[in-house]
C-alpha cells in the first residue's frame, strides 16, 4: 500500500469517527428528554457527553490543520453543545463584596467518613461557618458520629438551632424552620426530606435536600472484584474489554437511571405542590443534561450557570470529571456566587450557593 493509499486510508477511518461523534453528540444533548426506560444508548451518552464533545473537537481540529470542508461536520454538534458545556463550566472569577440574603450548602458528608472521634463532623461545621452558610442539607448524615455521648445535631446546635432530620439527611438552619416532612423513596435506602425556613418576616422558601439512586457502578465493581473477575491492578482498559464486568456496569447504570427518573417525577411533583418558592439541593449522583437533572430542574435555575466560575466538578471518583451534586434556585432568586470547596473528608465537595432575591421580588 502506497503513501497516498495509507493517508486516504487514514482520513477515511477519521471520517467514519467524526461522522459517529456527530451522531453521538445530538444523542447524548436530548437523551434527558426522554425516560431511560428502552433508551440505554442515550442515557449512556448523556453520562459521556464530555469525552464526546472532547473527541469531536479533536475531529474539527483535525479537519482544520487538512483544510478540509469535512470541518464543517464537528462545527454543528459543537455549537449546539455550548449550552451544555455552560452546565459544567463557567468563565469569570470569584466575586468580591456580594452582601447575599441566604447562603445555601449542599454536602454528601459520608457519614462522615465513619469517624468516631468527632472531629471529621466538627471540622466539617468549622468549614460550613467559614463559608457563611445559613442553611445547609446534608446527604449520608451520620448523626452519631460526633464523638461523644452528644449527637452530631447538638453538637451542631449553636451554630445551626433549627434542624430537620430524616434518615440519612438533614437539614440544618440558623433561620427558623416552621415544618418539615420526609419523603422516603420505595424500596430504596435512599431518599429527600423538605423544610419550611423563615428567611425573614416576608418570605418563606422550602428547602428540599434530595439523595438520589446511586449510579450502582461501584457495587458492580465490587462484585466484580468479588468474583475474581478484575482486581485492584485493573485498568479501565481491562475493565472495559472484559465482556462480563462491562455488561454488568451497563446493566447497573442503566437499571439505576431508571429508578432515579422515577425518584426525581416524586420530587418533582412535591416540588410543583409547595406553597413557597422551592430550593433544591442535594445528591443527584447523575449528571446535567441527564433526565434526573431535567426533571429535578423544571423551571427552576441551576445556581452554577448564574453563578458559578471554572469547572464545576463535585465527585472525586472518575477522575473529577463529574457533577452530580447541585442546588438549583427559584426564578425569584439569584445566585451572586456558586462554588465548590475543595475537603478530603468525603468523596464529594460540598455546593455552595450564596442567594439573594431579584429587585422585583423583595419588593
């Protein structure tokens, strides 16, 4: 095969891919319009949207060094990706000299990394009071880890005197809560738990702290490792050319997509049912653009495109490329500044939300 033969060989096999990321990329934006039921390929896409948009804009980079007018086929999905990559990224810095009316957190605490010293939760409140936080909602609340005889809840009691507490969540308030309920989810350990807070004498919001299905990755994981299938030398190339354990973890996401669509239409609908403006934070374990954001988000705004700044990462495992934890607002409110802080003592960062009412409606 000559040279000519190989370079057009070559820049057949290229085509064949931008054509496929083409495809994938308009899958993966409008997979969390439909349910996961009997949709597993956009499901599955949505979850890779970033490589995917990564890749194809290797392909139109590609194209462009060639001159080719094939640049023009990565250009379309690219365009209609900005939207989304503005749910993982956002350009600007950290504002200085906001004045907020509530400052919201949001935290997957682990249990606290099954510390029985007390110090991991003590800490944890030392960085929640730093950061200024009136209201924040716990996910996988432990509160018995505090150390002593004392619970984690009144322990917390001085900084934080009004909680709500379910099982495995919390929600801890420096400004009064006027009722509270829980919302177990069926045949699940998981769940939400919503309260009424009294911002000040005119308003009122309900605070909603969601933990939703895990993605069941690391269970099959486990089992796989369990099996002798794959061990702790396995790279994600083994682990994907292994037919067994990449079916299982397929079978898993998707199962588990699809009891979180059912969990997130629960909230949802609580949501749409409140007397007072809904705050949303929580533990999605799902990522933007998913159908559990979709549904979650409804007509709310998702506080990190209003006011978030670089990538907004929150789950330490799959390299930090993941969001699955957010704090969405209501259209009344908005977010003056959006972060997350970067603690060891979990394998999530905590979501924090600092709020304020828009002119028209704190009149």
């Amino acid at each position: 095969m000559g040279k000519k033969a190989v370079k057009q060989y070559f820049n057949a096999v290229i085509l064949t891919i931008t054509v496929i990321l083409f495809i994938f990329t308009f899958v993966g934006l409008y997979g969390g319009d439909v349910k996961p039921e009997g949709h597993t390929l956009r499901a599955l896409s949505t979850l890779a949207l970033p490589v995917i948009i990564a890749m194809t804009f290797l392909t139109l980079i590609y194209w462009s060094i060639r001159r080719s007018w094939f640049a023009l086929i990565p250009i379309l999905p690219l365009v209609f990706s900005v939207r989304y990559l503005g749910t993982i990224f956002q350009f600007g810095g950290k504002p200085d000299n906001i004045t907020p009316v509530l400052t919201v957190g949001s935290y997957n605490v682990r249990c606290f990394n099954r510390d029985a010293t007390g110090i991991v939760s003590m800490d944890m409140l030392s960085a929640m009071q730093k950061e200024g936080v009136d209201v924040l909602c716990m996910q996988e609340f432990d509160n018995t880890a505090s150390g002593d005889q004392r619970s984690v809840i009144e322990r917390y009691k001085d900084a934080y005197p009004y909680s709500a507490v379910g099982k495995d969540m919390a929600i801890l308030s420096r400004r009064p809560i006027k009722g509270s309920k829980e919302i177990p989810f069926e045949y699940s350990n998981n769940g939400a738990i919503w309260a009424d807070i009294q911002i000040d004498e005119s308003h009122t919001v309900r605070v909603f702290n969601v933990h939703m299905e895990t993605t069941g990755i690391n269970s099959a994981l486990h089992q796989a490792t369990k099996n002798g299938e794959i061990d702790g030398n396995s790279t994600p190339v083994d682990i994907a050319t292994n037919q067994n354990v990449r079916g299982s973890l397929l079978d898993s996401y998707v199962m588990n997509s699809v009891i979180r669509g059912g969990q997130a239409a629960i909230i949802s609908n609580e949501c749409h049912s409140s007397p007072h403006p809904t705050i949303l934070c929580g533990d999605f374990n799902d990522v933007p653009y998913s159908y559990t954001y979709n549904t979650l988000l409804g007509n709310m705004t998702d506080g990190f495109r209003e006011g978030g700044h670089g990538y907004g990462s929150t789950y330490h495992g799959m390299k930090g490329l993941l969001r699955i934890d957010y704090i969405f607002h209501p259209e009344s409110m908005q977010s003056l500044d959006y972060y997350t802080l970067s603690l060891e003592n979990s394998d999530h960062d905590p979501v924090i939300s600092k709020l304020t009412y828009l002119s028209s409606s704190s009149k």
